[in-house]
C-alpha cells in the first residue's frame, strides 16, 4: 500500500515538473516569431524532450490558430455578427 502511494506522489510531481516545463517553454517560444520557434525548440528539448516538444508545439499551434479569438468582449464582437447576418437576409430575398 505504501509503494502505491509512493508512486502516486512521484508520479503527481513529474506531471508537475513537466508542466511547468512546458509553461515554461510555451511562453518563451511566444515570444519568438513563429520562424524561431523551431531553432529554439530544437535548442532547449534534448532527444529525451521529444514528447515534451511535441507538446509545446501543439499549445503554440493552437495559440496560433486562435488569433484574436477573445481578445475583445463578445458584445463587441455581436453587433458585427447581427450585421453580417442582416446583410444576408436582405441578399437573399
């Protein structure tokens, strides 16, 4: 039963470790142009990081892909949207 929790614990604490890697990591590359991003993950992930890396990849590629996504209140955003859908209406009829 000890070994159990033992293991539970060492487990918790490198899936702590590894976030904060990948926090790490993912806030540095942000601050890079997406063409340095690469050379600077190829630098800081050694060939026992490769998962790490992939991961880090995925988060930026996500953040990527977002763009402004938020960045503004969705009021804002809404009265564009009702525009947009009233133009249609009136294209269409």
């Amino acid at each position: 039963m000890n070994v159990r929790r033992i293991s539970a614990f060492v487990l918790l604490i490198m899936n702590a470790e590894t976030w904060q890697k990948l926090k790490t990591l993912f806030h540095a590359a942000l601050d890079l142009g997406p063409a340095d991003r690469a050379a600077f993950l190829a630098t800081e992930c050694d060939d026992g990081d490769a998962d790490v890396r992939s991961q880090v990849e995925e988060l930026l590629s996500a953040h990527d892909d977002a763009g402004t996504f938020l960045n503004s209140p969705a009021w804002e955003r809404s009265s564009v949207v009702v525009s947009e859908e009233s133009e249609d209406l009136s294209n269409s009829s």
